[in-house]
C-alpha cells in the first residue's frame, strides 16, 4: 500500500514537470524566482562561455542541480535537437495537472482544445483564457501543440497564471463529467455565444486552425454555439475565437 503511494506520488510530481530548451528562455526561466526549477541539463560538449556562462552562474546562485549528457542524450530529454542549443530545464509547474483534477471543482469554465498545432495559437489563447473568465485550459498531449519556447513567448509570460489540464485524448474527460455542459464551437450552430445562460460547469470545445473539431470529439459535444460573423466574413483565427469565449460574462 505504501509502495502503491509512493508510485502516485512520484507520478504526481513527474506529471508536474514540463521540459524547456533553448539559451534564451532558460536564462529567462533562471532569472524569475517565483519559477520552481527540478533539474538543468546540458550537454557536455557545450563550451562555457557566453550565455552558458550566465546560465550556469544563475543556476549555481539558485543552488539548482545541474546534469552533463552527451549531445545526442540532451536531445532526447529536450525532444528538440535542432533548436535545444545543447541545454534544457526541468521546472515544476504547479499549474500543469492530470485532467481528472477537474472532477474535484465544483465549479469552472474552462475550454478544450481539440489538435491544436500552431505554437503561438496556443501560446496567444493561454494569454486571453488568463487574461479573461477561464478556469483552464483542457490540452490533450495527442495531436497538439506541446508547451514550448514559442508558446511560452506567444503567451507573453502567463503560462504559469493559468491551469493547464493535460490528458492523452480529449475523451478522457469530455465522457467522465458530471453535470457539465459541453459545447462544441461550430460555425453551424443556430445558437450564438450571446444566446446561452452560464451553467456551474461548462467546456467550450474549439477544434484545429484548418479542419475543426473532429468527428469523435464533435459527438461527445451535446451542444452547439457559434460566434455571429457579419460582412460575409466565414470564421476567426481560433485564438480570437477562444479570446471572446474568455471574456463571456
């Protein structure tokens, strides 16, 4: 039983930590205190000068754990070879939890993301959902776009302001909620955003910037709502979209 613990607690913990790469935004992370830093990798062959230097000098100020690889290893942690620049940083977000966290509120608003692929789409909705009346983000680790640099940058500093529930695939949770309405942004929809009274609970589900939501997760949405387009104008950049969901009253 003990054991059982020790597995849920350290599964906990590694669920919590998200992978960053690259010079730049590691001198960035290092510099902001209020971010819990795990571990700093980098690669052996990396020479210590320049923004090596600065990193390593914050890392020893902050008493950080840091860890040589080889290059190709580095890789692998930073899952980036092309753009890691030989380093990467583990750091302890307490707002990046398991999906199943949500069934303990007992209220929210919070919006599913369904295949979202481009980085700053999602780093500029992190920023409007944060910025306005969302709870959280529901991000599926499947066919998305991973928290990066990029993302990091588009969300302009609020990534860490915000919940982000992680799940494999949107299903996950969208079959396992509780008096909970779900509705699924359509462009077909006859009720608009205008339309629909706030229920305790509820998920806007928004799809991929070029084909939508899909079929699977498109019948697990009881409910249907568009954003009222004037002009002829046929859709918004999913980001705007989310931006006017966030600030729904």
């Amino acid at each position: 039983m003990q054991d059982s613990q020790e597995y849920k607690n350290k599964k906990a913990f590694f669920d919590s930590v998200i992978t960053l790469y690259g010079r730049n935004v590691i001198i960035e992370v290092l510099q902001d205190s209020s971010i819990e830093v795990h571990k700093l990798h980098m690669a052996d062959s990396n020479k210590t000068d320049g923004a090596v230097k600065t990193i390593l000098a914050l890392a020893k100020t902050r008493n950080i754990e840091v860890t040589y690889h080889a290059k190709n290893a580095l890789s692998r942690i930073s899952k980036n070879a092309k753009q890691d620049q030989g380093v990467a940083i583990d750091i302890i977000s307490k707002t990046y939890q398991n999906v199943q966290e949500i069934k303990k509120l007992k209220r929210y608003k919070l919006i599913a993301l369904d295949g979202i692929q481009n980085p700053q789409n999602l780093g500029m909705i992190i920023r409007s959902c944060a910025a306005g009346n969302i709870d959280g983000i529901i991000l599926p680790k499947k066919s998305s776009a991973k928290i990066s640099p990029l993302v990091i940058k588009a969300s302009a500093g609020t990534l860490f302001k915000l919940a982000i529930y992680f799940c494999n695939t949107l299903g996950e949770i969208l079959n396992d909620v509780e008096d909970t309405k779900v509705y699924l942004l359509s462009s077909h929809a006859k009720n608009t955003i205008y339309d629909i009274k706030m229920d305790e609970k509820s998920i806007f589900v928004l799809g991929n910037e070029s084909d939508g939501v899909s079929s699977d997760v498109e019948a697990l949405c009881k409910d249907s709502i568009s954003i009222p387009m004037q002009r002829g104008v046929e859709s918004l950049n999913v980001a705007v979209s989310a931006s006017l969901i966030a600030f729904m009253a």
